[in-house]
C-alpha cells in the first residue's frame, strides 16, 4: 500500500537562495549517484555523524537532512542554516562534486 501526503501538509521552504542551494546540493548528489560509484556515501555517512556528535542540535538543519536524503514529517520546522567553517554541508558537497568528477 503506498500513502501520500495531503497536498496542504506541505510547506515552503521560507527563504528562496535556501531553497536553490538545497536544490543544488540535491542535483549535486543525485549526479554522484547516477555515476554508480558509491564511495562517496562512506564519506557522507562519516561527515553526518560527525555533524550530529559535535551538534545536538544536527537534525535541525534543513540542510543536514538534505545530506542524508532523509525525508521529513509535514511538521519539520528548520531551525538553523548551515553549519559554520569546517562544518558546511554545502562546502562539503562542493568537494565531494570536485573529487568525484
């Protein structure tokens, strides 16, 4: 049996360059999935629970989840942006794109 959510469960996300760049790390990792090679799933799973061992907080990150391709309850609210300096999701994702091409 496959369940959908109601259409109104949805919601936006808030800020637009958010959005783009959620969307662009998406792309990002789904071109890394289309190649087949998947080794760069070793580095993301060690990068997330790094994420979550430093911040308890991780699973609040919109972006966080974007990483880990988890889906979210129509109730999620993100709280925070990325993370800072060394920690960036989106400066990680850059990388892997750049070693992985």
């Amino acid at each position: 049996m496959i369940y959908y959510m109601k259409p109104e469960s949805f919601k936006p996300i808030k800020n637009r360059i958010d959005a783009e760049r959620n969307k662009k790390i998406k792309d990002i990792l789904l071109k890394l999935s289309a190649r087949g090679d998947y080794e760069y799933m070793d580095e993301i799973a060690e990068f997330s629970r790094n994420l979550e061992k430093k911040y308890s907080d991780a699973r609040k990150h919109m972006i966080f989840h974007d990483l880990i391709g988890s889906g979210l309850p129509a109730t999620f609210e993100a709280t925070y942006d990325d993370f800072p300096g060394e920690d960036s999701v989106e400066e990680f994702v850059n990388d892997l794109s750049k070693k992985y091409k």
